[in-house]
C-alpha cells in the first residue's frame, strides 16, 4: 500500500470520526468543535482532489464562518440546555438515524449512478476564458459567464441580513448586535484578536487580487475579513456598528450596486447586460469584487452577529 492511500484512508477515517462525534456529542459546544474539525479534514479531502478553491470555501465558511455561528448559538442556548434533563425518546432517535441514513444511501446510489464521462462545459469555459483576462477559470465562470447568478447571489445575502434584522425588537432598530460566545475569558483570545486581524486583512486582500489568476476570489477574501472582524468582537476590543448608522446600510448594498452598474454600463459599451468589452474586462472585473468582497464581508460578519438589541447612550 503506497505511503499516499495510506494517508487518504487516514483522513477518511478521521472525517467518519469527526462525523460520528459530532452527530453522538450530548451538548451543542462538543458537537460544534466537532463540525468545525470535520470540515477542515473535508478541506484537506479538496486539496487532495486538486480543488483548491473548493477546499478554500469549505475552510472559510464551512468551518470558519459557520463554525462561529454555531458557537454563538450554543452560547445563547447555554441556559436552556442547563434546564434540560431529559434525552429525546429511544423511538425519535430511531427514527432521525434511520432518516439519516436513507439520505445517506440515497446520494451514494445517485453518485454510483452518474456517467463515468458527465456532460461538461468545462472545455467551453476555458476555451472562451482569454476573453475576459483572468487565468483562473473558476473566476472566469462566476463573474463572466454566470455573472447575473453571481450577482443575485449578493443580493439574496442582502435580503437575508434584513430578514435577520427583522427579527429584533423595534427599539433594537437603534441598537447594535451582540455576539455571544462560549469561551472563558482568560487572555488568549484577547491575544488573537490583538495578533491575527493584521495578518488576515493582508491575507484576505490577497485572495481576492490572486483571484484573478489562482485560486481564491472575493467571496473566499471576504470571509477571512469577516472571520477577522468577528475575532475583535468576541474578544471585546470592538462593537459592532447600530444598524440605523447611514454608512453601514451604504456599504451593505455598495457591493451588489457596483455590480448592477458596471452590469448596465455594459449594454452601452458591450451590447448586453453584465458583458465586458474585452480590452477591458479583467479590470472592470476587479472593480466590481473590491466593493463586492467589502460588501460580504460586512453582511457575513452582521449575520454571523445576529439581531441587533436595545442598547442605552448615543
């Protein structure tokens, strides 16, 4: 057995391990650390199948973005759970394993099923990819040639920061969110957040400018820049902002705004909507992900943080 299957059974058993942990672990705080370890082997089964920017998304928000917001979860669920005694009945849990399983067995059997040879565009894609400047030709399909997606896809996550805003209570309109967490507060993270948002602002930059030609991109750029900010609010050393400040709601809509209207402009200059003229298309694409990675960053990080809650003084 060669020395690189003996590692791929490895991560594939500890992925079934920490799948297993989480779905067995009796509080949401153990079940969490457990989904956050499972998605980073999943990370590492990605970067094993060469799809790196896959394996990026599933760090940054599988794991990352999501696994704090499990966390708050758990933190606001900690007194309830205290409260609770009593497991779920034997036939309930019988019941969801044997769901679980039927699931399961069922995407197997249709992945088992597919064509050894799937119909694919990919030929297409990257032959139509010097067109718009870039060399990376998962960027090229998600702003080019499924940009209008890409772009209802920012403004589906605008929707949602609303919806989550709508939930507060109506004097929480002229308050903040709170992010509560789990952690004791014994100096370390203090120390993260004091050390890492340096480090992660320069890396996030550098994923959304290395987009372009290698893996990486705005939406994986924007979420380390939220991971960053979310960081400095569980430690304290930051609020974040009222949500009746003129300047956040700019910003939460400035990203899919520039999209729109670089997206119009091009019905002048290129004869459709969201089409580049193609001396110009890398550049007017980096124009449109700045904002736009801003935009993620900021709405990712406010949903993340939940509600925003009554708060006393200006």
């Amino acid at each position: 057995m060669s020395f690189e299957l003996s590692y791929e059974l490895l991560v594939g058993l500890l992925v079934l391990t920490a799948a297993a942990w989480s779905v067995a672990a009796r509080d949401t705080y153990s079940a969490t650390v457990g989904f956050v370890s499972y998605g980073l082997l999943i990370a590492i089964m990605w970067m094993q199948l060469q799809a790196f920017d896959v394996a990026l998304a599933e760090v940054a928000i599988g794991s990352g973005l999501t696994g704090l917001l499990l966390l708050s979860a758990a933190a606001r669920l900690r007194a309830a759970e205290a409260r609770v005694t009593s497991r779920p009945p034997v036939m309930l849990r019988i019941v969801a394993a044997l769901a679980c399983t039927a699931v399961s067995v069922s995407i197997a059997a249709t992945v088992l099923r597919l064509p050894e040879s799937a119909p694919s565009l990919a030929g297409a894609a990257v032959g139509a990819l010097p067109a718009t400047g870039l060399g990376n030709p998962v960027n090229g399909v998600l702003m080019a040639f499924r940009a209008f997606d890409t772009l209802l896809e920012k403004v589906v996550l605008v929707l949602s920061l609303v919806g989550v805003w709508s939930l507060a209570p109506e004097p929480g309109w002229s308050g903040r969110p709170r992010l509560l967490h789990p952690f004791a507060d014994d100096g370390v993270l203090r120390f993260l957040a004091r050390t890492l948002p340096p480090i992660g602002l320069l890396f996030g930059a550098h994923l959304m400018w290395n987009g372009a030609d290698e893996p990486g991109g705005a939406f994986q750029g924007a979420t380390v820049l939220a991971a960053m900010w979310l960081l400095v609010l569980m430690a304290g050393l930051g609020e974040a902002p009222r949500i009746r400040e003129r300047w956040l709601r700019v910003a939460v809509v400035a990203g899919p705004m520039t999209f729109i209207t670089v997206g119009l402009a091009g019905i002048g200059v290129a004869g459709a909507f969201l089409a580049y003229p193609e001396p110009h298309a890398k550049s007017l694409i980096l124009f449109v992900e700045l904002p736009m990675m801003l935009t993620i960053a900021l709405v990712l990080a406010l949903l993340v943080a939940g509600p925003p809650e009554p708060t006393a003084g200006p």
